[in-house]
C-alpha cells in the first residue's frame, strides 16, 4: 500500500508555469486551457491535421480543471464558447 502511494507521488504531474496567470488563483488558466485544447481538437479534426498538438493543452488544464467538466462537455451542457 505505502509503495501504491510512493509511485502516485513519484508519477504526480501538475500544470506547468504559465507567465499568462502568474496569480495564485488559477481559475482563468484552466478555463482558458480547456477551451483552447477543445478548440484545437475541433480545428485539428476538421482539418485533418495532427491532433498531438493539442496535449500541451490537455497537460495544462487536466490537473487544474475539476474533472465534471469532462461530463458536461460529453453531454454538450458545458457553458463554454468555442
């Protein structure tokens, strides 16, 4: 069990510095992130292009946004604009 916790701990990834909300409040960062990662997913699929450019994105809000975001944009309530 205490070796479970060490591994979670060793693989912790957390969102990187961003000089765009160097505040301690981090709620614009990771609202702003998730839609951006959700606009380049739209784009890059209409396009064709390559969707890995849209993980610097995903990096960034995955740990900051509460995880119910992902329900309601899978159900298409989420009350963001893309």
């Amino acid at each position: 069990m205490a070796e479970d916790v060490k591994t979670k701990i060793k693989n912790y990834k957390t969102a990187l510095f961003d000089s765009l909300f160097p505040n301690q409040n981090q709620t614009r960062s990771c609202s702003q992130n998730y839609l951006d990662f959700h606009r380049c997913q739209k784009a890059m699929t209409a396009n064709g292009g390559d969707v890995s450019v849209r993980k610097r994105y995903q990096h960034m809000y995955k740990p900051l946004c509460p995880k119910s975001w992902d329900d309601h944009w899978a159900e298409s309530t989420f009350s963001g604009k893309i």
